[in-house]
C-alpha cells in the first residue's frame, strides 16, 4: 500500500525506482496491479525521468497487454 500511494515519487529516485520495479516483478497478480494502475496515471512524466524511465521499462517487461499500451502511445504519440 506505501508503494501504490507514493508511486510516482519513489519511481523518479535513485532507489526508489528498484523497489517499484520489484514490485512490478514479484509482487503477486493483485499487489501488482495496484502497483500498475497506480503508476500508469503518471507514466508520461515518468517516461521522460531519469530514473522513472527504468519503472516504465518494468511496465513493458512485466505488464499487462493495456499497461504496455498505455505506456506505448505516450511513446509513439510524439514521434509524428
């Protein structure tokens, strides 16, 4: 529950982002996607982040098929 509500901030740390991207991989299905749903409602500023970047990267390792979309038309909206 202390990953899901302070998910963007411990995405875009030095640290942080390794326990987010442990979640994302190990968590069980439930905890995982509470981790997921809270992280895709600021994925774009994480894309983008130094760190964050890493916990996107989780998303399209370890995601579900909507996460990965998610994460991938913030991606591709901005090539055109």
């Amino acid at each position: 529950d202390d990953i899901v509500s302070n998910v963007e901030s411990l995405s875009t740390h030095r640290y942080g982002c390794r326990v987010v991207q442990r979640a994302i991989e190990h968590c069980v299905e439930d905890q995982k996607n509470k981790v997921l749903e809270s992280m895709i409602s600021c994925h774009q500023k994480l894309v983008v982040d130094q760190y964050g970047n890493y916990v996107v990267q989780q998303v399209l390792a370890c995601g579900s098929e909507a996460h990965q979309a998610a994460v991938l038309e913030t991606l591709t909206e901005n090539v055109a």
